[in-house]
C-alpha cells in the first residue's frame, strides 16, 4: 500500500502542471530505411506515405494498422522513386500545372475544395504534400509509358480478327464487374513476404477497408488508379486462371490472395449479369451503418510503467528540442511494457520503470484523462514536468472502455451501367488490345528496373 502512494505521489508531483507535446513538435528522427540508386527513404518519407495510405484506405490510425502497412508502403515506394529515376534519366518533368488539376481533380471526387482537401489531410495526420509527391511520381511514370513504350505497341490485322471472332462467341455469356489488387513478385525468394502482406490486405477489406482505396495505394497493376477496377468482363475474356479462381463468386464476395502468374492477386466481384442483352444486374447489398461515436470510460485500476528523460535546469531550446527529439523516436522503439522496462533499467532517469498498479482515482485530473485514452502498450506522446520528459504507458488495466470515434459513412463505389455486347467495330477492337499490350509492356518495364536497380533495404 505504501509503495502504491508512493508511486501515485511521484506520478502526481512529476506531472503536475505537465502539458503533452502536440503532433508535429517531436520530430521522429531521419533514420534511413532504404537506399535506391542514389536516392535515400528516411523514416520520415515512410512514415508520411503510410499515413497518407491509411487516409486514402479509410482505416484506423492504429499502430496495428501502420505496422501492417509498413512493407506494403515501402515497396510501392521503392518502385515509385525507380520510375522517378527513370523519368529523370529520360529529361521528363510534371509541369505545375499538371500536378495542380490532378490535385484538384482528387478534391472534386471526394467534393472539397483544394483547402477542405489540405485541412482534412492534415487532421488525419498525413499532408497534401505527401499527396502531391506521389500524384507528380503518377504524372512522370505516365510519361515514361507514352514515351518509351507506347510507339512499340504493334497490334497486327490477324489479331483484331482473333478478338473479333472471340467477341462473338462471348455474346452469350454473362459479365461479371470485377476489380483486383495485384502484389508482384519479382524475386522468388519474396514469395511468402508478398503472400503475408496479400494477407494483411485481405484482413483489411474484412475489417471494412475500401478496396478501390487499398487498391490505389498497393496494386502493382495497371487498374491501380481506377481503384483496381477491371470493368465488366466475361468469361472468354480472362485467362483461364483467372475464370477458374472468379466463377463461383458471389456479388459483394473477395477472393484471396492466389497466386497466379501476376503474382499474388486479390479479386472483388461488385456486380454480375447473366447472359442476354436485358438480363437484369444483381447488385451489391448496401454496406452497413457507420459505428456511433464511444466515449471512454475510466479504468477502476492501472498498471504503468514510464520512461523519463531528464532535462537540465539550464537547457536551452536547441537542447530541449534534441532531447524531444530523442522522445519522438522512443515511439518506434517501445511496442510493449517490457520493452520499456528494460530500457529504463538501462538509461532512463529517475523516476523510470515500472510503476505498478494504481488506482485511477488516486491519479491526477491529467494522468486519469490520458490512460482512459491510451490503450495497452502504447506509448504516450511525451509529457513534460518537473521530472523532465516522460513517455508513459499503460501495461494492462481493469475496467474502463476506450473510446472510439465515430465511424465515416463507408463510401460507396457507383456500379456502372454493363456495356452493350462486346463491339464488333475493328477501331474499338483495335483500341482495346493496344491499351492491354502497353500494361504488359508498363509491367515488363518496370520488373526490367527493380532487376537492374541497387536497392539497400535497412529495416
């Protein structure tokens, strides 16, 4: 009982008048976690893109859910520092203005204006810069296609009649409204790491994720920008691997991840029709409603454990940000109570380790207000008092509910009118198979690059 107040009294005096650092203020340190060419990702690059990924996704910001998208990120953003690569080599640049109607496109889709877009980034803790670095990547990769490729598209007579006569024989069947997301694999020895973060993708969309969300920011393919989408297809139309993995779907349904020859792949039936110009579409059932807002509710009890870093009396600003500096990159290191604990016997200050069970009405107003909102082993942003810098972190508890935000409505993807029955126009044909024959060469180019790359992964 002693030992309790005694804790309970040094938590009270080092926290009294304490005030959290606000985001943005610690700075996590610039730590490099890939090298490409003679490019360099920090951290910080990582850590802006997998928040713009979580934005764009529609998923929690939970460090569950960064630490599951983390190699997913990375490796995308490998490939996209390769295209820029490539795109600089070949004397190409996004114009302004091209970046700026893509950005404002982007806003019109999600009905805000350019500032809405910024303010609601921001308060989602990714950045409209973010944004527009990969819409500029988007941009080049783009012209890189249309440059090198695209006057190597060779679409002969013989062919156009092949799919004509194929086109034919699909009139009576039926179409399917497919979507995909593809994660390549270009070196065999990454097969079970891309199969893992397949399965994280899959986990994802079971949670309530939107695939045409994850699809933009993970699928190597090229229906990556329209949300995976493939359009309505037929049976004749896919490859025979990927008739046999979608035929027994059911509107609504994922299937995933296969491996196939694109890699490991993951497929969403959004709608179906049957055979016959009038058959009827059977739709998608409506997606459930948004969860409510839940207030937290404190815990009866608490098991803490914090780490403190001391702070001079005479420190001045330089060192204080160095030192909140040094706090930041505490949030990486310590994923549990035991990681925390071992490093406070080792280097912590005073007033460092474990803290053992308190109870939440022996706290301060401050104290109580965070660990009702701070889940187990996680740690807290960092609180500064008379003891110095301190990261808390809430070991287990009893009582008490965490809160959770209200749910946005989940959006809903518009399923398109099924086009008439395949055209029998040479040009339309002829359109088609050269836009399928560039993807293939896009793909190609692309595994050609990450071949030929020096690429230092450091995590």
């Amino acid at each position: 009982m002693i030992a309790s107040l005694t804790r309970a009294a040094l938590l009270s005096l080092a926290l009294l008048g304490s005030t959290a650092i606000l985001p943005g203020k610690a700075v996590a340190a610039g730590r490099i976690v890939a090298v490409v060419e003679d490019q360099v990702i920090s951290t910080g690059d990582l850590e802006d893109r997998v928040s713009l990924a979580l934005v764009s996704s529609g998923l929690a910001t939970t460090p569950e859910n960064r630490d599951r998208l983390r190699p997913q990120v990375l490796r995308l953003y490998i490939d996209e520092t390769l295209q820029r690569l490539e795109a600089k080599r070949l004397g190409l640049t996004a114009t302004p203005d091209e970046i700026s109607q893509t950005l404002a496109n982007i806003a019109e889709r999600n009905s805000m204006t350019m500032d809405q877009l910024d303010e609601f980034l921001r308060g989602q803790g990714a950045s409209l810069l973010t944004l527009k670095r990969q819409v500029e990547s988007q941009i080049l990769w783009a012209k890189v296609v249309a440059q090198q490729l695209r006057p190597r598209v060779r679409i002969g007579p013989d062919q156009v009649d092949l799919a004509i006569r194929e086109a034919e024989r699909a009139r009576n069947e039926p179409q399917w409204l497919l979507a995909e997301i593809t994660l390549p694999v270009t070196d065999a020895s990454q097969d079970s790491q891309v199969r893992a973060d397949a399965d994280e993708l899959v986990d994802a969309l079971n949670k309530g994720a939107a695939f045409p969300a994850l699809a933009r920011e993970f699928s190597a393919s090229s229906t990556a920008a329209a949300g995976g989408d493939l359009g309505w297809v037929q049976p004749s139309g896919l490859t025979e691997e990927t008739r046999t993995i979608v035929a027994d779907m059911g509107v609504g349904d994922i299937e995933g991840p296969v491996r196939t020859n694109a890699g490991w792949q993951i497929f969403m039936m959004r709608a179906k029709r049957a055979a016959g110009e009038n058959a009827e579409v059977e739709m998608p059932p409506p997606p459930p409603p948004p969860a409510p807002a839940r207030p937290a509710i404190p815990p009866t009890r608490v098991h803490l454990a914090q780490y403190v870093i001391p702070v001079p009396e005479d420190a001045g600003e330089a060192e204080r940000d160095k030192l909140l500096e040094q706090a930041a990159a505490y949030q990486n290191r310590f994923k549990s109570c035991s990681s925390l604990q071992a490093a406070a016997a080792e280097s912590g200050g005073e007033g460092s380790g474990d803290l053992g069970w308190l109870d939440v009405a022996d706290l301060p107003q401050v104290l109580t207000q965070l660990v009702s909102n701070l889940p187990n082993n996680r740690l807290s942003p960092p609180l500064t008092g008379p003891a110095g810098i301190q990261l808390i972190m809430v070991c287990d508890r009893e009582g008490g509910q965490l809160p959770r935000a209200a749910e946005a409505p989940r959006p809903v993807q518009p399923t398109p009118p099924p086009p008439p029955l395949p055209s029998m126009d040479r040009e339309s044909v002829q359109r088609r198979l050269e836009g399928q024959q560039l993807d293939r060469l896009a793909d190609r180019y692309l595994r050609d690059l990450r071949r030929d790359a020096y690429v230092d992964l450091r995590v």
